[in-house]
C-alpha cells in the first residue's frame, strides 16, 4: 500500500513510540545565520523558480547560493557547521570529516521552501503554493492550515531531547512544542535537557552514546 493510502489513524496504529532529537517543529524563533537568512531572503524559493528542484549542497546551483549568504551581513561561513548548528560542544575533527564524507543528504527545494515558510511565520503549518486558488485546491481554504498537534495521541511513549546550544531547535520553540504536549501522560513523555549540546552533538558528539543514546535505549526497552 502506498504511504499516501494510510489515514492518520493507520499511520498512528504502526507507531509504538517516537522518539525526537533536537525536534524541528517549531522554527520561528531559529538563531542560525545562516538558515534564517536563507529563510528571510526566499533564496529556496529563487533556487525552485530557477528551475533547480533537488537541494544538493554538493551541487552546483547550491554552493553558489551557499556563497551568497555567507556574503550578506552578520553571517560569517568561517566556521559553516557552527553557524549553522551552533557551537557544538562535543565533536572531534574524526568523526566530522566520517560525516561530511555522507553528510548532508540532499533533499526537495520544495521542502526547504515549506521550512522556510515556517521560519518566517512562526506556525506549524501546511505548504504555502503562494496562491489562494491552488490552496483551495489542496486544502479547501485559501490559506493553509495549521497542523493540528492535538491529534498526538497523550498515551503516546515520547522521548524528547533538545540542547541550549542548538541554533537550529531553539529551546523557546521546543518550549512551544511541549506546551502542546502539556496534557500528555506523564509517564508517556520522558524529557531531557543538554545546557552544552547544539544540534550536531545529538548526531556525532563524543558523549552522545552515553548522555543520550543509552536513556534512550532504556526508554525504548520500557515500550
């Protein structure tokens, strides 16, 4: 069966538990320079509208976008993984040189334009086509709605790990998002906060198997 066959309802019976590292849900108060000023300055829109569909920082079309920004004020590419994550803490030259060997994966610009959206609005909401007639569309209503994150089951097992340092998942949006958790099971959602660790350490960092993956291990083996 296709992904697009399934209800919400049949998407949530396959679930057991979820699990969110430095979650992007919220993103309007993102602090990266480097994302905010891709976001502000509708530069996935200008890649889209250039014909370029696929976001490959491997590509050409996207490594001179990258130039672009790093050109504009306030924005300094010398240190590219910190402005864009934030100061991780705990990352060696080893194991970030393993990472940019596979890292980043690329995706659809239409996806970062969607991002983008969400940056700029501050809301959790559906894709913008930019047009009230293809929102009607799509959506039967000429501005696309909001996610409705009440429909998150409050019986369903969460772990969610979030960092003061991440420029990407910044702690007052995270705050937002688990105030839309506020009447989940207290024994459904396990929280935990890492004052040193920015977006990258949750991924690569030296201490990540110990202060994160192994309470998340233990979360799991509970479900």
């Amino acid at each position: 069966m296709a992904l697009a066959a399934f209800s919400k309802e049949q998407l949530l019976d396959t679930l057991r538990s979820a699990i969110l590292l430095s979650p992007i849900a919220y993103v309007g108060q993102m602090t990266s320079p480097v994302a905010r000023s891709a976001a502000e300055n509708f530069l996935a829109e200008a890649l889209y509208w250039s014909g370029i569909y696929e976001f490959d920082l491997r590509g050409e079309g996207v490594v001179k976008l990258l130039q672009d920004i790093c050109q504009k004020p306030g924005v300094d590419c010398a240190h590219l993984l910190t402005s864009f994550t934030g100061p991780n803490c705990c990352l060696n030259s080893t194991i970030v040189d393993v990472f940019l060997d596979h890292e980043p994966q690329p995706t659809s610009t239409k996806n970062l334009i969607h991002l983008a959206q969400m940056v700029r609005d501050g809301k959790i909401s559906m894709y913008d086509y930019g047009d009230e007639a293809q929102n009607m569309e799509h959506y039967g209503q000429v501005t696309p709605p909001l996610y409705n994150m009440s429909s998150i089951p409050n019986d369903l097992p969460l772990f969610l790990s979030y960092g003061r340092a991440d420029a990407l998942s910044d702690v007052r949006d995270v705050k937002l998002l688990l105030e839309n958790l506020k009447d989940h099971d207290g024994d459904k959602l396990v929280t935990q906060y890492r004052e040193d660790y920015a977006h990258a350490d949750f991924v690569m960092g030296g201490t990540a198997r110990e202060v994160v993956y192994d309470p998340l291990t233990a979360f799991l083996r509970l479900q």
